[in-house]
C-alpha cells in the first residue's frame, strides 16, 4: 500500500513539474514574439524619421540652388549688358581721341617746364636789380669845347663781312674736324657731346666763311637736328670768346622751346641752371624781348648770339643788325607740319 501511494504521489509531482514546465514554456513563447515586435518598431522608426528629414533638407537645397541659378543668371546678363556698353564707350574713344591724348600730354609737359624755368629765371633776375638813381649828366658848352682837328679824309676800310672768322680759321676747322669723329659723351660742358655729318659741317663752313656768321641755312628737316647744329655753333663760339656772348634762342611756342632746351641741354651737357637771363642759353618767345636782351648784351660789350627757329615765318628787321645770328629756313612741308595743317 505505501508503495502504491508513494507511486501516486510521484505521478502527482511529475504532473505539476510538467504543468509547472508548460506554463513557463507558454510564458516564454509569449514573451519572445512581444519583444520582437517591441525591436522590430524601435527599429523601423529611425529610418523614417531620416527619410522624412533628408526629404526636408532636399527640398530646401534645391529651392537654395533654385535662387541662385536666378541670381547668376540675372549676374550675367547684367555683365554682357555692361561688357557691351564699355565696347561702345571705347570705340568711340578711339574714334574721338586717337593721338590727341600724346599730343596734348606732351604739350602740356613742355609748356609745363618752361614755365618753371621762366618763373625760376624771373625770380632770380628779380633778386638781382640794382635799383640806383641814374646819374645826371653836365653836357658842357659849346663855347667851352676846344676845336678838334678835322679828320684826314682818307677811306676807312671796312673788312668784307665773310672775312669775320678768317683769323680763327684754322682753330675752327679743328673744331670740325672733331665734330666728325666719334662723339665724346663725357666731354666738358658747353662742348659738343655729338657728332655731326658732313653735310652739317659743310652748313657750318658756309656760314662761318662765306657768310661771317650771319645768314640764314636750310633746315636740317627737324628741330633736333638744328639744335645739334646750333650746338656746334655754341662750341665753337665758347672757344673763341669764352664766357663772353650769350645765345639768344627764339620760338614763338613754349613746346617748341621746350624741345630747343632738351636738344641743347643733351648736345652740349649743360642743366637747367644753364638756361636764364644770367646764364649761358636764353629763351624767348617773341622778338621784342630778345631785340631788347641783345642791345643790352652789347652795350656791355659782350657778343649775342641769335638763333631763330625754322618754323618763325616772320623775322624782325631790328634782329638783322647784330652781327651774329643763325635762322633756320623750314621748308613748306616743314612749316605746315609745325602749323598741324598736314
């Protein structure tokens, strides 16, 4: 009997462990499907929420590259519009102004100059009267004066104008002939710093010998080259009177005066210092003012040199009197390119 019921009793805990087992297996089945559900939408709502926001963020990039592909557009349009319009401006610049800006820049720097030099010279010849009270002079009478011997009538010989330079002959032409040689850069001032052609000495010998200095040559065809010719002049005459004359130089424009300074000024090695009333070279633009500087010039027994630009049509009498002077003759093609008429 205790065997029988300790059977039962063991079928009785075998069948509560195996419910015990069921409930816990069913419990755990249950448990395991919740939990995949549970990973499955915390998995899955991620992804949307990125999809939702990478839609949101395409679609203001694209309304950004909208607004800026409008804002190039309307850039280029503006930029041809403006490329068109500086075409225009600039052909019609060079229609209008093609060469008159060099011209006008040019002759506003050699006007420029000049009237810095002529204001500098001003200045220094200002500093420089000497205001004294003339003297008065006693004239005495006629009665007083003695009988002067009357003068023998013999004729006075008057030497030919050509032979003016005849006793400096030998000493002029050993200046041209280092006129031709190869020109000496660094030479003293006041001494030719270039060479000469021989068609420019042959000028140079006429007018020395044949013409005694005083007399009007051809023109070389420019403004440079008669001042490299005058130059030789001013050489020549510095070896015979020293620091006895003065050139006179006349132009009727300050830019052709300019051009006259900067020759002279490279042919001969000379500054600015050189250029003034009280200096060596004098510029003038009219004729009234050099005829006056001349007279001046002889009244203290110095010796003026007159040289007259190829482009003066006019030439005053008065000029004719001193006994040195140099006039370049233009020829017609010469003096209307001077005058801007070709």
């Amino acid at each position: 009997m205790e065997s029988e019921e300790n059977l039962s009793k063991e079928k009785q805990t075998l069948k509560q462990s195996s419910s015990v087992e069921n409930s816990s297996s069913l419990k755990n089945t249950d448990q395991k499907p919740l939990e995949k559900q549970a990973n499955s939408k915390s998995f899955i709502s991620p992804e949307k929420n990125q999809k939702i926001s990478n839609s949101q963020t395409q679609s203001f990039i694209d309304l950004a590259l909208k607004d800026l592909q409008l804002s190039r557009d309307q850039l280029e349009k503006e930029l041809k519009e403006l490329s068109k319009k500086k075409e225009q401006i600039d052909t019609e610049l060079k229609s209008s102004f093609t060469g008159q800006s060099d011209a006008i820049a040019r002759k506003v720097k050699g006007f420029q100059e000049y009237l810095i030099g002529a204001l500098q010279d001003l200045a220094q010849s200002a500093e420089q009267l000497e205001l004294v009270v003339p003297p008065v002079i006693v004239k005495p009478s006629p009665l007083d004066e003695n009988k002067k011997p009357e003068p023998s009538k013999e004729p006075e010989v008057i030497p030919a104008v050509s032979d003016t330079f005849k006793p400096d002959e030998s000493l002029i032409r050993r200046c041209f002939s280092q006129f031709i040689e190869q020109p000496d850069f660094y030479a003293d001032p006041w001494k030719l710093r270039r060479s000469l052609e021989s068609s420019d000495i042959a000028l140079l010998e006429d007018w020395f010998f044949s013409m005694g200095g005083r007399g009007a040559q051809p023109s070389r065809g420019s403004r440079s080259k008669n001042a490299l010719v005058a130059a030789g002049v001013i050489a020549i005459l510095g070896e015979l009177y020293g620091e006895q004359f003065q050139t006179l130089v006349l132009a009727s424009q300050p830019e052709r005066l300019g051009e006259w300074r900067r020759c002279l000024q490279d042919s001969l090695g000379l500054n600015r210092e050189d250029f003034g009333p009280n200096s060596g070279i004098v510029l003038f633009e009219r004729s009234d003012g050099l005829i006056e500087r001349a007279d001046r010039l002889e009244e203290r027994g110095e010796l003026p040199l007159i040289i007259i630009d190829a482009a003066e049509i006019n030439v005053a009498i008065p000029i004719l009197q001193f006994p040195i002077w140099l006039a370049f003759a233009g020829s017609p093609n010469e003096i209307y390119e001077e005058d801007g008429l070709i």
